[in-house]
C-alpha cells in the first residue's frame, strides 16, 4: 500500500510500520523496488527510502534512476 507520501512497510518481525515522507515521492505510488539508507541498523526519522519503478533499480519514467525520499515520520 502506497501514496505518493506514505507507505506500510513489513519489518523482519512481520509487524507492519506506515513510513511518512517528507514532501511528496511520486514514484513510491508505483514503487517495485524500496531501499533503506539508514545511517545506523535501526530505520529513523531522517533516513531515506531509496525507490524504483523498476524491480531492477531503474527508473523506467524518469530515466535518472532510482529516487531518494527523506522519512518523516515512521509509526
């Protein structure tokens, strides 16, 4: 499930966490591919998710591959 601002993403322990974006991320409505650029091995506020139209890491729509969205918020 995704908006251009939101997503629910699964954690290892099958629990699920709805990640906000700061601003909007157009290509996580049609997302194939979601990445995290944590900078500890905990996901926070601040982090990235790295996104892809493409389930191999390009991005078919735009071209410039794959696009970064700063997490705003995870709940």
């Amino acid at each position: 499930m995704a908006g251009d601002r939101t997503v629910v993403l699964e954690s290892s322990r099958s629990r699920q966490h709805l990640v906000e974006v700061a601003g909007a991320c157009p290509e996580l409505r049609r997302a194939q591919t979601i990445g995290v650029d944590s900078r500890t091995s905990c996901v926070t506020r601040g982090d990235s998710l790295i996104v892809s139209d493409s389930a191999f890491g390009l991005n078919h729509s735009g071209g410039l591959g794959p696009q970064r969205c700063l997490i705003k918020g995870i709940y």
